[in-house]
C-alpha cells in the first residue's frame, strides 16, 4: 500500500469497528495514525508499537509472547504531544508504558498530556537527551500527584540521566512504587534517592541498581525527622564502581526492619554496609550475599560519635563463621 493517506483510511476503518475490543498493532511511522477521528476506540485489551526501528518492534513482538499481569500494553518512541488527540484516550487506559529510543523525554509533561494517572509500569530503556526523568520546572510542585497508581519503574541504559527527579515532587506522587530497577546509567550524580524522592516512596519494596555512576543509594540528609523506607524487603547492588556508601546523612532515618534479602556484588569502593544503628534494626534479614568487593572491611561498622566500652565492628570472619548466609 502506498502513501501515507491509504494508510490512514485503512486506520480508521479499524477505529470504526465499535466492537472490537482486543487489538495488536505495530507502527513505523506515526503518520499512519489518523489525526481526527469522531469516536475514541473503546479497546479494552491491546497492545501498540509505534517505533520507527525494526528492532524496537521485533522487541515488542517477542515481550508479547511472554506472559504478563498487564493486558493494556504500549510502546513508543515518541512524546504524548506527538501523537493525535483521540490516542489520549487509549494512553489513559494503559497499565504498562515502555519509552524506547524516545528524545528529550520528560515523564511530568508525559504524565498530564497522557493522563498516565492509571499507569501501573513505567519502562525507560536508552532516551538521549534526558537529563533529568522527572523534570520539575524551578523545583516548584505541581497541584496534581503523577503516578500514583505506578507499581514498576524500570530505567536502563540511559547515558545521558544525572538524576531521576529533580524538584519537589506534589504530594501522592509515586505512593505505590513497590519496584525500582535502573541499571547502566552512567553518569548519575550523588545519590540515586536523594531526600524530596525518599519521601514518596513509603511502599518501596525492592531496589536493584547496577552498573551506574552512583556514589551512595540513598540520600538522608535532607529528610524531616521520622523514619524511611519502613516497607523495603529486598536490596540488590551489582556493579557500583563509585558506590562509597550505601547511604548518606543520618542513619537514624533509615527503617529497614523489613528487609529481608541484601545481595552486594562488585562494588568495589565499598569499605562497609551498615551501621551500628541500622544494623539493630535489621531484625526480618535472612540472606546475606556479599561477591568480590575488594576493600570490603566490616559489615557492621561502628558510627562516629557512638559512645561505648566495646567495638561493635563486625568483618566478614565474624560473619561466616556465624549462621548467616554469606558468599
């Protein structure tokens, strides 16, 4: 079929079938959707892959053979402001959104425009000219939360990334993240959760960083009083080769009384992992995994300014010879 308005006829004809409610579409080019169109496509199940990259959409063939828990898939290549009016309504819908290869990406403009507020899985895979994923404009909040319902954050290999939120976020933003991964990143700068972000994410229950550029995971040292991160369950550090510290700032404001499995791999700067405090606190732990950290000393190192007659550092030694799960 040739030209770009044989396309869209044959589009529309697709739009007028009210009663179709399951569809699968792949789409190179973006002209192929039809701009007016009176009635918005009531689908309750797709999936759609408007990418101009053949690997892009032979991708999202073969994560459609693959089992899911989300029936309302979409993957682009580009922003929500590029695409028609009525595709709003589909965008509204959706549970799992996947960015690929998608320039100058910022995910508070793609939250309002598509009105993600439903949106359950965030993907972000190898988007140039991204600087900051969420980008608050002079670090004033907005009125609305953006992704409250969200439960997976996926970020990876994304070159150009210092940071994932920069500004306040509104409040109820983020409230049901339980996932987070970022991986290949590499040119993140100071904490991967820093303070404004800490905050949000009160149902945090897994964290898996690796192979970025950062120096600590979380940031305390600018939060209120009060304890953080109360839900997190499963920590995994692989490939950190600037991670100094686990965290920074007060250690008092970290609750990991729920955490249950700590895998660290490769972090090769990393001289320690918790704190007399924290360690305390570390009451659900049962699998500890430690690999090839070279200048790893202590697991639990005492805390400047802890006033005590004894030394509650504890090495590697002390800890496998005791029964806890270590490699």
């Amino acid at each position: 079929m040739e030209g770009t308005s044989s396309r869209n006829a044959c589009f529309e004809e697709l739009l007028n079938l009210h009663s179709l409610t399951i569809v699968k579409i792949d789409i190179a080019d973006v002209r192929c959707l039809p701009r007016n169109v009176a009635r918005a496509p009531n689908w309750l199940k797709f999936d759609i892959c408007v990418c101009r990259t053949t690997f892009n959409r032979m991708m999202n063939v073969h994560l459609s053979k693959q089992s899911s828990v989300y029936t309302r898939n979409l993957l682009l290549d580009i922003r929500m402001k590029n695409l028609p009016d009525w595709f709003i309504a589909v965008s509204k819908k959706a549970e799992k959104l996947l960015y690929s290869e998608c320039t100058a990406l910022n995910m508070l403009e793609e939250c309002y425009q598509g009105s993600l507020s439903g949106l359950k899985c965030l993907g972000v895979d190898q988007c140039p000219e991204v600087y900051h994923l969420i980008h608050l404009v002079d670090g004033t909040p907005g009125s609305k939360p953006i992704f409250e319902s969200l439960k997976e954050l996926r970020i990876q290999h994304m070159d150009f990334m210092v940071d994932i939120c920069a500004g306040e976020l509104p409040t109820g933003s983020l409230e049901n993240l339980q996932f987070l991964k970022v991986q290949q990143c590499n040119y993140l700068v100071n904490a991967l959760l820093q303070s404004h972000l800490i905050k949000r994410l009160r149902n945090l229950e897994t964290i898996r960083v690796s192979g970025n550029s950062v120096e600590e995971v979380f940031g305390f040292e600018k939060l209120e009083e009060g304890l953080y991160l109360g839900r997190l369950k499963e920590m995994r550090l692989d490939r950190l080769a600037k991670l100094t510290n686990i965290w920074k700032g007060p250690a008092r404001r970290a609750d990991f009384t729920n955490l249950k499995f700590v895998t660290v791999i490769k972090c090769k700067k990393l001289k320690n992992l918790f704190s007399v405090s924290i360690s305390e606190g570390l009451l659900q732990l049962e699998d500890l995994w430690v690999e090839d950290c070279l200048i790893m000393e202590d697991i639990i190192r005492n805390e400047e300014g802890v006033n005590s007659g004894e030394s509650y550092t504890t090495t590697i030694e002390d800890i496998m010879s005791s029964e806890s799960t270590v490699a």
